[in-house]
C-alpha cells in the first residue's frame, strides 16, 4: 500500500522540482525521488538516527520537529512540499499546513481514512475503539490524534480554501477507485491554495475559521 | 542506572593521563614555515608570520582531497598521531585517522595553530623583531578572521587553492566560518560544529571571568612575566571555569557523582576532597604547563569579538558564499547551545545555501566533539566521503 502511495506521488511530481519531504524518515522515498525525478530534495526529519541514515545517503537534511514551523525556509522556497507521514498525528495540522503552503506552492498530503468499513463495523458491532491492521494500537497507545475520514478531509479542503488538485486511494489489496471513503484505508491528495480566494486556515479554540491568506 | 559510558570516563584526549593510548598514525610531527606577512583587521602589520601546522594523508594528484581541521580554544596544530617529544596524542585523535571520521587514508589533513596562540605559529610568546623580546601583552589584538588570513597564507605556500572541507569545532567552527565566508573560492564543504556566528553575553561572561584570574594574579605584572614565574595560578583557574562550562550537569554527574578521593601531598599530609575538585586541579595544572597565560587573553577576547555578520546583513554577507554546510550540535552543549546553531542554519539556509543539520543527543556537554562518539564519527564521516564522491553540479 505504502508502496503505492509513493508511486503515485512520484508521478505527480515534475522533474527537476524542489521538493521539502516533511517526516523524511531515514530518506528512502527522497533519495528515490532524486535519483528517478531529479528533484532538488530536503528533508526534515526529528529523529537524530533517522537524520544520520539521511545523511549517509547524502541527502540534505534538517533535524527539527515540524510543530515547531519552518521557519528556517524563506517564502515560496518549493515547488512541492510532501507530509506524507503523520499529518492525523500533528498537534496543530492546520498550522503545520499554513506554513507548508507558505514555503511551498504545492503540498501533497497522505492520512489515514478513518471511516474504512472494517472501522465503522468494529464501532457498531464490538462499541470498542477499532483496531485494524493500519491501526494496530490500543487507544491509549495511538500516535493518532485526529480522527477523520476522506469526506472529513475534503470538508476541510473546502473550508480553508484549498484545492484538491489530485488524490488517489489505498488499501490492503492496491488502489480503491470505488467508494473510497468506505473502502479506502489510506488516501493521498494534491493540493494548492484555491488560486482566486488565497484563503489560509486558521484554527482558534477547536473551530476552524477562513480568513484571507497572508504570506 | 544505566552502566557508565566508556567514553565519557575517558573524556578527551587534552591533558589526560594517556599512557595506554595508541593513535593508528604513531608519531607524527609539527612543522613551522615563514610566510608573508598579514596586515590585521586592528591594522596592525607582520612583516612576515610563523606558522605552525601537520599535514596527515596525501594530497591527490588533482590536489581536491586537502581538509583544513580548525582547532578549538586549547588545541594546537598536532591534531592527530603521538608527539615525538611528549607522547601526547593529538587533541582529535579519536576522530582524525585511517578509517576513522576524518580519514586520513582517503583526505589530506592540514592543521594550523592559531595566530596569537602558543604554538609556534606567531603569537604573544614570539620574539619581536624590534627589541628581541617576547611581544607579550605588546602583541596587536588578532581576530578569527586574521586567523584564517594567516590558514589562507599557508595553503598558499602548499599550493592548495582550492579545499575540499574545512571543519572545526567550538572556536574552530568559528574559523571554518569565517573561512567559508571571507574567501568563498576557497572552500568546497564547511562543517562548523557547537558553535556559532557570535558570542551571547553569557559566553562573553565565562571568559571574562578566565581572564580576570589571569590578570588578578600577581605574577601575570601586566603580561610582562618571565619563564620561572608566570601567572599559572591564574591561568589554572581560567582553565577550571573553562572545563565546568565544557561539561553537562549529568557527565559531571557520571563521572564524579559525590565520590571523594584521598591525596598525599609532597609533605606527607593527606587531604580528602571530592573527585570533582581533583579533576579540576589536574586539569588546572596539566594545562598550565602547555599554556601562555597572555595567548590565553588573546584567543579568547578574539573568540568574543567575532562577529561572523560584522560586515552586513547576513543575507548579504552570505551572498557570496559557494560552500555546503553541515551543522551539528550538542543537545546537553550549554556552553554554545542548539539554539545557536539553529539560528546558523536558518540564515544559511534562508540565503539557499544546501546545509544539513544534526542536533545529536551526547551528553558530555561542549566537548562532546572532542570525546570518543561514534554517532557523531559516523555522520562526518559519512557526509564528508558523499560530498567527496558525489559533488553536486
């Protein structure tokens, strides 16, 4: 599945582009794209080990945590900016996706469906918290910190002004083209900013208001 | 608790009691070249300089493969390998050798001390060529930037114009810097190490206090002291201060704890103190005898007035700027904290210039560089062998 998503993304990604890998990990899909895009890549990663193993594949790498910005690249720095790790997991997701927007044009999102049927079953069968082969945890053990679903996704899309330029859906067995929100597991979109409305998000006190989009 | 680490038992390799150690390189030796003379940023003018330095490794055929090691505060040119007179191993031979961080099976390794150092390099120490006499307190104030004039002189002379790498920690970091910046042809990859572009007024105040114990000593005689009597009371204290800050509060933790030792004085008497306080005096007095108390003023008022953005702006002063970076620092370094060298990174990579940033979780403090540390061997090495392999168009 992980397989696909990177696939898919590779392809969406012209040659040549500049490219921020948020959540690079130890640099394998970067390095890939390098070699196979010839993208000018970067990456961040917060794990000092996941940040050597980037540096022995003679990546340019930053060790930072992504919560705490980006400040240390200028406005439109990218042509692409890729969180394709653990967007559910950020504390402040929103935010994190302003900041994408303001150092890249592009942003390419992977997340967690969490309206798979085998999840929306467990709740109404077992009326426990749902534990599948992608959510492998106990509740109290979850990275996850959001909980939405592909529709939830695309609501917020349209809230905040972002467009969805492309998206494609996962699960177990390949690509889901029907129904994904019931049968996808994973799903990964393209986005930029809505080009006339240039609207950003804001979150205050759990309620996500639009205002217009400043650089 | 966890079991001690080795290395941080150990420490470094400066001023440590080495007898059991042996560096892969045996002997290796110092050489000294007079140079052209530099004019110095205070506009003072050398009709010619000493320098000090050791080269490691072979230079390549097409003369790409040179990297300069910048030293820190208390280093000197033998970088690596035994002294032929002392036995003393280089202060980085943990990390500079064949195989090792720095390898010297696959780079030329070139080292310089300091100008307005104690190495043989033109210092506090060297003669005037007017009077005869030792220069002492009379010795124009010098700058990291002159330091790195003096490093350019000697690639000159060597016939290197263009380095692969420079890399330094601490004060070395600084001149790697300002090397990367003021002659920006010179250098291919930089990688400064706990370090910054300038002093914060915390780091200023730590080396104020060295050098008021220095001065506050009645036989510094405003630097005019001779052989048999120098101020060593004050330079052992400057050197005491200079190691706490060097540490974190958990090495000194493992390494000492609350442990008291007993020791016998030359008179017979004993006296009981905590393991901490004997490791200071040792170091104190063990630092002392390699020392010039006047080069300790001047090194360290040279390391407080850098100012990597003295020139301008940084996005202008960066402008010029062709090398790679690769930025490490020391998560328990509070001496010269990660802040620092975030704050490095950001403007280098606010003026596109490719860097890398590691933040490594040592927990020896400032000198974790300069202890035994395969994570941070590892990363260097690695680094400077793709960067070498692999130029980037």
């Amino acid at each position: 599945m992980y397989l696909g998503i990177y696939e898919t993304v590779s392809h969406w990604i012209p040659e040549k582009s500049r490219v921020l890998d948020l959540g690079a990990g130890d640099g394998a899909f970067l390095e890939r794209l390098v070699q196979t895009r010839q993208v000018v890549g970067e990456g961040v990663e917060k794990d000092a080990e996941l940040v050597a193993r980037c540096v022995e594949r003679g990546l340019v790498v930053h060790q930072g945590d992504i919560a705490d910005g980006l400040d240390q690249y200028g406005d439109q720095t990218f042509d692409f900016v890729l969180l394709l790790g653990t967007f559910q997991e950020l504390v402040s997701p929103a935010d994190i996706l302003r900041e994408a927007f303001r150092v890249g044009r592009h942003v390419v999102i992977a997340h967690t469906n969490f309206a798979h049927f085998s999840v929306r079953l467990q709740v109404l069968l077992r009326g426990r918290t749902p534990m599948t082969q992608f959510l492998p945890t106990h509740w109290y053990h979850t990275q996850n910190l959001h909980f939405f679903s592909i529709l939830d996704f695309q609501d917020f899309c349209r809230e905040t002004g972002i467009q969805e330029l492309n998206q494609a859906y996962f699960n177990i067995r390949g690509a889901v083209r029907f129904l994904p929100n019931l049968r996808a597991e994973e799903a990964v979109s393209w986005l930029q900013l809505d080009p006339i409305s240039r609207r950003s998000v804001t979150v205050e006190r759990g309620k996500t208001k639009t205002e217009p989009y400043q650089i | 608790m966890a079991a001690l680490p080795t290395n941080i038992v150990q420490g470094d390799l400066q001023d440590q009691k080495t007898a059991d150690y042996q560096s892969p390189l045996g002997v290796t030796h110092t050489q000294t070249a007079t140079l052209p003379g530099i004019r110095t940023q205070s506009g003072f003018t050398f009709e010619q300089v000493d320098v000090a330095y050791q080269t490691l490794g072979t230079l390549s055929p097409a003369r790409d493969n040179a990297i300069l090691i910048c030293p820190a505060l208390s280093g000197d040119a033998h970088v690596a390998g035994m002294h032929p007179d002392t036995s003393r191993p280089g202060w980085w031979d943990y990390h500079v050798g064949p195989g090792k961080a720095i390898d010297t099976d696959k780079f030329f390794i070139i080292c310089v001390s300091m100008l307005g150092g104690c190495g043989s390099t033109t210092g506090p120490t060297s003669l005037r060529p007017e009077t005869g006499k030792p220069y002492g307190m009379t010795f124009p104030p010098v700058t990291i930037r002159d330091m790195v004039v003096v490093q350019i002189r000697l690639l000159d002379h060597l016939g290197i114009l263009q380095l692969f790498a420079a890399i330094g920690g601490s004060m070395g970091g600084m001149q790697a810097l300002a090397l990367a910046v003021d002659h920006p042809q010179r250098v291919r990859v930089c990688i400064p190490i706990a370090t910054c572009t300038s002093h914060s007024a915390m780091q200023i105040a730590f080396n104020e206090i060295g050098r008021r114990a220095i001065s506050n000593d009645p036989d510094w005689n405003e630097g005019n002291y001779n052989a048999d009597r120098r101020p060593i009371r004050g330079l052992a204290i400057a050197r005491m201060v200079g190691h706490v800050t060097y540490l974190s509060e958990s090495a000194m933790t493992h390494k000492f704890g609350r442990e008291r030792r007993t020791e016998h004085s030359a008179s017979g008497d004993e006296a009981t103190s905590f393991s901490v306080e004997s490791y200071l005096h040792h170091q104190g007095q063990s630092f002392v005898k390699r020392f010039d108390p006047n080069a300790y003023l001047y090194l360290t008022r040279a390391i407080d007035q850098f100012d990597l953005f003295e020139g301008g702006p940084a996005a202008e002063v960066l402008r010029q700027v062709r090398a790679r970076f690769l930025v490490i620092s020391f998560a328990s370094d509070w001496l010269y904290p990660p802040v620092q060298s975030r704050e490095l990174v950001r403007q280098l990579k606010r003026a596109n210039i490719p860097v890398s940033y590691l933040n490594l979780e040592t927990e020896y403090g400032h000198d974790s560089f300069l202890i035994e540390n395969p994570a941070f061997a590892n990363v260097v090495r690695h680094y400077l062998i793709n960067e070498y392999v692999h130029p980037p168009n």
